[in-house]
C-alpha cells in the first residue's frame, strides 16, 4: 500500500514512468497534510492559558479533522486503485461482440469509481478547509503560518482532485446519471473553496 511507504519511496514513485501513483493520490495527500496541520494548531493550542476561552470549542473539532484526515490517506491509495481499474478495463479482450459489451461495461464502471474517488477527495477536503477557518481565526497565532498553509494544502487537494473529476466525467455516458450530478457538486465545492480559502487568508494575515 502507498500509505504504508517511506516519503522517499512513495515520492521516487510518483516520480517515475508508472501512471500511478499520480495526480489524483498526489492530492489526497495533501487534504491529509493540511487536515493534520490543523490538527496540530490545535494541539498546540488547547489547554494553554492565553487560549482558555477558545480550547473547549476547538478541542472539538480534533476528532473530526482525525476522521476526515484518515479518510483522506485511504483515498491515497483508493484513487490509485481506481485508476489501475480503469486501466485494466481498458486492456479486456475485445474480440467477440460478447466481449466488447463485457469491456464497455466495465470501462464505464471503472470510470464511475474513478470519478467518485476524487469527488470523495474534494468533499472531505471541504469540510476540513471549513474546520481550519476556525482553527486559523482562534488557533494559536504563533502558529498562524502553519494555518494557513494547512489551508493552502486542503485547497490544493480540492483543486488537483477536480481535475481528476473533469478527466474522467467525459468517459461516462452523456446520459449517464451520475454525470449532471457531478458536475453540480464540482461547481459547488471549487465555489465554497474560494471563499474558504480567503477567509482562512484573512485569519492569518492578521495573526502574522
């Protein structure tokens, strides 16, 4: 497994002629990084003194940000899966008629899985983006930088997993229905992104 490798290794990975891991776990990987940067702002927050009114509210929020961290380190490998899957639908035999609608079946289902894998991505990432405003605007402001790259981290990850999104929907049937619904949530999302991100932004520039 990926999650189970070495920085080195995993990086010496991405970087050679394999397709996989790629973009798609690349940004999992990120949403993972920056949720437990939030994670650690907190940690480095709650039960200090100067932050006593604020510990209880953002104590709260740890456990969340640890399920959407974890959440984002399965989908390390789950969209390298996915892209394996597709690939290995791709390479089904296609001799008999019989086998071509085997083959096309699959490819769909194998493209439907590589599209929900990073719209996955992208939804948990969101909601730990949502929890580091909090964390940017009442965290620790020595640790106000480490903030706000956590928040730069988790847009990334929202970004580089809508890409992966836009490459696959066009591999789905134009009838399919999953296709209308998925694009609807990436407009969504890349919108609340946005103003996430700048009020995580805002946060730290006036902490730094």
């Amino acid at each position: 497994m990926l999650i189970n490798q070495k920085i080195h290794e995993y990086i010496a990975q991405t970087a050679s002629a394999s397709p996989a891991p790629g973009g798609g776990s690349a940004s999992a990987l990120a949403g993972a990084l920056g949720a437990s940067l939030s994670e650690m702002v907190i940690n480095l927050t709650v039960g200090k003194k100067k932050y006593v009114d604020v510990s209880a509210e953002l104590a709260e929020l740890l456990p969340k940000l640890s399920t959407v961290r974890q959440e984002l380190q399965g989908s390390i490998d789950r969209d390298t899966e996915a892209f394996n899957g597709v690939m290995a639908a791709f390479g089904l035999p296609k001799e008999t008629e019989e086998q071509q609608k085997i083959r096309v079946q699959a490819i769909q289902n194998a493209t439907l899985e590589a599209t929900k894998v990073p719209l996955s991505v992208m939804a948990a990432a969101l909601e730990a983006l949502a929890m580091t405003v909090t964390v940017a605007q009442k965290g620790n402001k020595n640790s106000a930088s480490d903030a706000g790259v956590a928040g730069l981290l988790l847009a990334a990850a929202i970004d580089g997993a809508a890409l992966n999104v836009k490459i696959n929907l066009p591999g789905l049937p134009d009838c399919h229905p999953f296709k209308e619904e998925a694009a609807v949530k990436l407009a969504q999302m890349t919108s609340r992104k946005e103003k996430l991100l700048q009020e995580v932004q805002d946060a730290v520039a006036k902490n730094i």
